[in-house]
C-alpha cells in the first residue's frame, strides 16, 4: 500500500478508534506490510552561464596612430633565355673537300673545294674541277674536257644578305659526228676541236625578312662573256628584282626582269633584249590558296613587240597535306643564248648561230600532288602550252663535215603529262621516280626535232650505317626524231626530199659505291653506261660505252 494513502488512512481511522474504545472493542488486530519503494526526483541541468551584474563598468577607448613614412625597395630585372630546341648536334663541317679519280678511256677527274667554317658575319669559298676523257674507243678525235674555277663569299648583315660570286670555265670538246656517207677525210684534230672561255661574276642583295608589315625586297645582278677559237663571242646581262607586302591575308608582289644578250659571229643575228613586270596579289585561307597576276615584256627582236600574259593559280587542300589539286596557268619569254645552247647540246654551231627569244604564248597546267604518308610524296600533272620560237637542232649540211648543228625556230604546241614520286626514310634511304611523257606538234617541221617523247629516270641512294654508301641511276628516252635528206638521182635529174630519221629509245644504268674507311678518307667507284650501249643523243653522236671510275675522297 502506498505509505500517504496509509497514513490518510490512520488520520480518518483514529476517532473513530477512540469512539470504539468507549465501546466494544474488538480483540482482532490486523497488521499490514507493504514494500518500500524509492523514488527520486528527475534532475535539470541549469544552462545559463554564471554572470556578474557590475554597474560601474568601465569600458576603455582605444585610439590608433599610423607613421606615414616611405621605405624605397629596390629591385633588379631577370633576363629571360631565349627558348632553345634540343635536337641533334651540329655536324662538324671542314674547310677543305679534295676528290681525285681516274677511269677508262683516260678519264682523269679532280675537285678541290674550300670554304670557311659556320660564322654569323660571313661566309667565302673556292672550288675547281677538271674532268676530261681521251674519248670513245674507235672513234677518232673524241674526246674532251671541262675545267672551272669559282670564288664566292657571303656577308650577312642585320637587315640584309650580300652575295657575290666570280667563275670561269673553259670546254674543250670535238665535232666528231660525222655522217658514214661523208668521205671527206679528218687531218687533225684541230680541224674538228672547240674551245670555248667564258667568265662570269654574279651579285645579289637579299632582305632579311622578319617582318611580315614591312617591305620584303631582293634583286639579282649577272653578267657572262664567252668567246670561242672561231671569233664568236657573247656578252650577256641580266637583273632580276622583287617587291613583296603582306596587307592582312593578301600577299603583294611585283617582279621586274631585264635581260639583254649580243652574239657577235659571221651572221651577227644575235642581239636580243626583253623587259619584263609581273604583279601577283595572293591570299591564303584555311584550306585553299588563290594567286592572281600579269606578265607585260616587251621584247625588241627582231621587232619590239609588247606581249600580254595572264597569271593565275589555285590550290585546294581537300585533305591536309594529303591530298592537294591544283590548276593554273602562266606564260612569258624564255631566254635564248649560246650559253643555254652549248649546256644543251656542245655540238652547236657557233659561227652561224642567230638568237632569238622563246615566246611561251599560254601553259595551261593541273595536278595533284600531295603525300601517301609521312616518308612518301607525289606529284601528278597534265600541261598544254604554245611556244611560238622553240629552238629545234638540225645538222648543217653542205659545210664541209656536216658535223655541227644550227637553230631552227618553230612553233609548237607541247602537251606534256608528269608523275613524281618520293621516298625518303632520314638519311638511309633516298628513292626519286620521275617519268614525263610529251606529245610535240611542230607548225613547220615534220617533227619536233631531237625532243624524246618519254623521259623516265629513277634514282636512288642507301646509306648503310654511314658507312657504305650505294647510289643508282636508271634512265630511259624515248625515241626522238632527226632531220634527215635523202637524194635520188633519175633521169639526170636530182630530187632531195627531207624526212625524219628516228632514233631508238635507250635504257642505260650507272651504279656507284662509296666506302667510308673515316670520316675523312672514303674511296669511291663507279659503273657507267652497264649495259654498254652506244646510243645516240644527238644525230651521228654516239656515246660511250661501259665505263669504270674509282678514286678518293678526303676532308681537311
């Protein structure tokens, strides 16, 4: 029972107990026990922080001060190092290069070169060589010989490059193509010799360009004189300049030309002079590069006549350098002289020689070139063009020998279709194909005389370990056509009538190997004409056949 309960029980309880003593009472005593049960109080945290109620506080003022005073700091600008690309080390250069050899049919060769090292202020050198050969086996009188000498230096200048070069060659060579059917007899071989001096000096001036808002500018100055043993002789000038600025994405251009020639020989035909201006503006976008332009000559032989050319190209890069097509079209004079002559054919007759321009009316030109990967590149193009003066070679009969060759100038009309083709894997392997077929229609002559239809030349160059070095040479020309007459004699009467006597296409080798025992010291031999054919380049002219070169090389 709960102990207030019991207690409110006994306080009700005890009257009425003492009423009952009075009376009756009963002896029945009744006694209750209950168990006790303790209960605490639940407990309350108190929260709030003790505090103090001060009511004099005193709160005190803080006042702050600043010194206005100025301490100087001193500091030092870093130079920044210019950015360098680490690549492989420069190659060690020599001054001096020396190769001497000989071969079959006497064919001494020495080359002597010698210039200065890397310099940021100049550069200079000299060179010579002589190559000469006693000639081709059972043919008299034909051999021949090439000298030259040249000295050139270099100045660089902040804005500007300076170049100047001085040469003179001196050829020998012999009229030893003389036709079967000619009995006229050869005395000496001064009767048939050829020697031809010819000095020349060169002077250019070149921009450094380095900044694409400012002019861009260079120009070219040349001079030549030849002369030979049979009192002809050539002085010939020659400048070339260009003007170039770029305005946002258009690049302005504007060529100049001069070129003046005088061949003084029996004929006397040969002065010739042409001025020439090309402007050009060519933009570029993303994937596509425009050029359009003009070419205005104005050539005085044989009279001055003023000639027009329309310039124009266009470039699309449908896949990054990939992939590039191309088309365009051009035109200009081509100069002619005896120099571009004998370099061509050294068979040229240079007392009766007349000089005159080629005018190269229109070249209509496409293509596409590009690269298949990043060791393989190609070149694929078709042209048309009229060249009014092409300059033919046909043989001059009736002079003795018929042994030399003249100029005959025609128009025509030239289509020609080009595939090239490039491997290079660093410096080990160098493979270059080149193939061009042409398709010539002369206005006057029965063919295009001495133009092969079809040049095919593969070379190729493998460096085994710098060491061993192979180089090889295949060529083929197509067949080519030659002025021929043919006399027939009926009835007392004598007709000559002209045809074209062709010459066979040849196919011809040259194989060349090189050990390098040091850097310095390798020796060298070469195979020429393997398959020892004597073929004919020019009318009656045949070449040599097999040939062994071998010598050394040394660097100093």
């Amino acid at each position: 029972m709960n102990k207030r309960l019991y207690i409110a029980y006994l306080l009700v309880a005890a009257p009425l107990l003492g009423l009952a003593q009075s009376g009756n009472v009963d002896s029945t005593t009744i006694i209750s026990v209950d168990p006790y049960e303790p209960i605490l109080t639940d407990a309350f945290k108190i929260k709030e922080n003790p505090s103090i109620k001060d009511t004099n506080k005193i709160i005190p003022e803080l006042k702050y001060s600043f010194l206005n005073k100025q301490v100087p700091v001193a500091y030092e600008l870093e130079t920044i190092k210019p950015a360098k690309i680490k690549g492989e080390p420069l190659v060690k250069l020599y001054r001096g290069y020396a190769k001497v050899g000989f071969g079959t049919n006497s064919t001494p060769l020495a080359e002597l070169y010698f210039n200065a090292k890397r310099s940021r202020d100049f550069g200079w050198g000299f060179a010579g060589k002589h190559f000469s050969s006693s000639g081709i086996n059972k043919i008299d009188y034909s051999g021949y010989s090439d000298n030259s000498l040249s000295l050139f230096g270099k100045r660089y200048l902040k804005e500007f490059t300076l170049y100047a070069k001085a040469g003179y060659d001196r050829y020998v060579n012999h009229y030893y193509g003389i036709p079967s059917d000619n009995l006229v007899e050869i005395g000496n071989a001064d009767e048939i010799r050829q020697d031809i001096d010819k000095f020349s000096a060169n002077f250019s001036l070149t921009r450094n360009f380095t900044d694409t808002s400012q002019f861009d500018y260079n120009f070219d100055v040349a001079y030549r004189m030849m002369s030979d043993i049979y009192d002809a002789s050539e002085n010939h000038v020659e400048l070339n300049g260009k003007l170039s600025k770029y305005h946002k994405k258009e690049l302005y251009q504007i060529g100049l030309e001069l070129n003046q020639n005088k061949l003084d020989n029996l004929l006397n035909q040969g002065s010739t002079m042409f001025v020439g201006i090309n402007p050009e503006i060519s933009t570029n976008a993303k994937n596509w590069q425009f050029k359009v332009g003009m070419g205005l000559y104005l050539n005085s032989f044989s009279d001055t006549k003023f000639h027009f050319y329309p310039k124009a190209e266009f470039k699309y890069n449908v896949v990054e350098h990939i992939v590039i097509p191309y088309v365009g079209i051009n035109g200009g004079l081509q100069a002619n002289n005896l120099n571009s002559f004998y370099l061509d054919n050294p068979f040229i007759n240079t007392t009766t020689l007349a000089i005159q321009n080629s005018n190269q009316k229109y070249n209509l030109y496409g293509g596409i070139r590009g690269s298949l990967s990043s060791k393989i590149t190609f070149n694929t193009s078709f042209s048309r063009q009229q060249v009014e003066g092409m300059p033919l070679y046909v043989k001059e009969l009736g002079t003795g020998f018929d042994n030399r060759f003249t100029v005959f100038y025609d128009t025509v009309s030239v289509n020609k279709l080009t595939a090239e083709l490039a491997y290079q894997k660093l410096e080990k392997w160098k493979v270059l194909f080149g193939a061009n077929y042409f398709s010539y229609n002369a206005k006057n002559a029965i063919e295009a005389w001495h133009k092969p239809s079809i040049k095919v030349s593969l070379s190729g160059i493998y460096d085994l370990s710098d060491k061993i070095v192979v180089r090889t040479d295949l060529f083929y020309f197509g067949k080519q056509y030659a002025q021929s007459f043919e006399t027939i004699v009926s009835s007392n009467v004598v007709t000559t009538t002209e045809f074209a006597e062709e010459l066979k296409g040849v196919f011809d080798a040259n194989i060349g190997l090189e050990y390098r025992y040091t850097k310095k010291l390798s020796a060298f031999i070469n195979f020429n004409n393997i398959a020892s054919q004597s073929y004919e380049r020019w009318q009656d002219y045949p070449t040599q056949k097999f040939q062994v070169l071998g010598g050394l090389t040394y660097s100093f």
